[in-house]
C-alpha cells in the first residue's frame, strides 16, 4: 500500500515498479552526505540517515509553502498525484491523470459523483442528463487567451474580469438545449432572440420585442404579465394594456368587443304565395 509505505521513514514508493523499497537516505553512514542529499529529502536522525518526515505542518502556511504537502480538509496532508511517471501516476488510487503533453500527473477536475458538490467547485460544471460532473469550459486566465484560443465558444466578461463561456454554446445536443430556457435549436443551440442582449440592460429595452427581468439580470421576451404591480409601466408600452386590474398583451387589445351582424337575403323566400 503506498500511503502505507510512505508512511514509514525507512521506506520510500517507487513509481517505476509500483512496489515498496528501502529508502535511499539509508544507505549514508555519516551527517554530511546525509543532509546533502535534498533530492531524496533526507535527515540525520542522529545516528542514522533517514527521509524527512513529511507534511506534518500544524498550519496552512508552512503546508503549502512545501511543495510536497498541500492542507487539505483541515489536515496538512501529501500533495495528491506527485509522480514522475505515467505508471505510477495512472496507478495511484488517488485518481490521477498523466499528461502527455507536458509530462506531468496531476489529479482529475471535477472527480465529484453529486450536482451539490460539483457547483460549489468553480472550475466545475453539473450535467444533468449524463450525469455528470466536468470542467467547466474556458477557464482562460486573460483576455487575450479567453479571446483568441477558443474564439466563438469564449468570451471575456468586462465586469468580473473572467472568461465565461458564449451563451448556449456548451450544449452540444438539441436535448440539452431545450433544458435551458434562454436557448433555442436551429442547426446548434444559439440564444433565444432577446437573450443575446445579455444584461445589457438599455440595448434590451431599446428593443421593442424584449425586455430587461431585473430578477434573473438578463434580457428576456417581452410579457406584460410582468407588469401587473406597474400601471405606468404597462400604459406606457405600446404593445401592452391594462384591462381590469391586469396588464395584457397585444395590440388592439383595447377595442371593445364588437357584435357580429349577419344579414341574409330573403327576398327569394317572401316572393312566394302564402296562405
């Protein structure tokens, strides 16, 4: 068992076997070369060479200082997926991931089996339909990668100074397209025609066919249901009226009802002779 191994000071794991072995600090016999050997974190002990007790800090600082140790859940504990190798990275429990790209392990995002746990992870998203926990998409550190790497997909919000992701443009099926409501199938999953003003609030107001839900702090189809608490509101917009008590739409919704009149003519039936 690694954690196991690791845990005692004689021993050290080996990625490259995937087994237990002695440590190396062991084999010096005197102080000097034991303390010079950093790269195998050795110690003297006194009056045998042993590998430094690791991650045992009592506060967050000095753990994270070290760049073995990470504090993690209230406790300075190893770092997670510190490995030089493939086999010994896709081989620890801890669920790693090598990449080959760069050469490194590193622990696979957004490993959480609930929606609860996954939202509260900024660097995650929930997926309903699968389901799933997964990176979320663009999480480029400027605007200039955010703009230029993914373009389209990406794009760099002035107010939070962060890349999000274009509106709609994660869902990759009609399925999930219709699961949110500002989004609408064509070929591809694009925003509905109101939702493209985002929260710019004058342009969406500006638009005859929209209009700015303060509650949500998006743009949406204009609904003069949305005015029953507004009389001004809804007087004052041309495609809406109020109409006892309640504000509706559509235009010409103010005529009154009009009586239909049928005239038939019966000038064929009276030129007969009764009686």
């Amino acid at each position: 068992d690694k954690t196991v191994c690791n845990g005692d000071a004689g021993c050290v794991w080996f990625d490259t076997t995937l087994s237990c072995g002695d440590s190396p600090c062991l084999k010096h016999c005197g102080e000097p070369e034991c303390s010079a050997d950093t790269g195998n974190k050795c110690v003297w002990a006194g009056a045998y060479c042993e590998k430094k007790e690791l991650c045992k800090y009592t506060n967050a600082t000095a753990c994270d200082a070290d760049t073995d140790c990470e504090f993690r859940d209230g406790v300075c504990k190893d770092k997670k997926c510190k490995h030089a190798t493939e086999q010994g990275c896709v081989a620890d429990p801890d669920l790693c991931a090598w990449n080959n790209i760069d050469g490194t392990c590193a622990e696979i995002p957004c490993n959480w089996d609930n929606a609860d746990q996954c939202v509260l992870d900024t660097k995650c998203r929930w997926k309903p339909l699968v389901p799933k926990c997964e990176p979320r998409l663009c999480q480029y550190p400027n605007q200039t990668a955010c703009e230029t790497t993914e373009p389209g997909l990406c794009l760099w919000e002035n107010v939070t100074s962060t890349c999000v992701t274009a509106p709609c443009k994660e869902y990759q099926s009609e399925l999930e397209c219709h699961q949110d409501d500002s989004c609408e199938w064509t070929t591809t999953c694009v925003p509905k025609y109101c939702e493209r003003y985002g929260q710019d609030e004058n342009a969406c107001n500006s638009d005859t066919q929209c209009m700015y839900d303060a509650s949500r702090l998006k743009c949406v189809t204009k609904d003069c249901g949305a005015f029953q608490n507004d009389t001004c509101r809804c007087q004052k917009d041309p495609d809406c009226f109020w109409d006892k008590g309640t504000c509706k739409t559509g235009k010409n919704g103010e005529c009154p009802t009009l009586d239909i009149v049928l005239v038939v003519d019966g000038s064929a039936s009276m030129s007969q002779t009764f009686g």
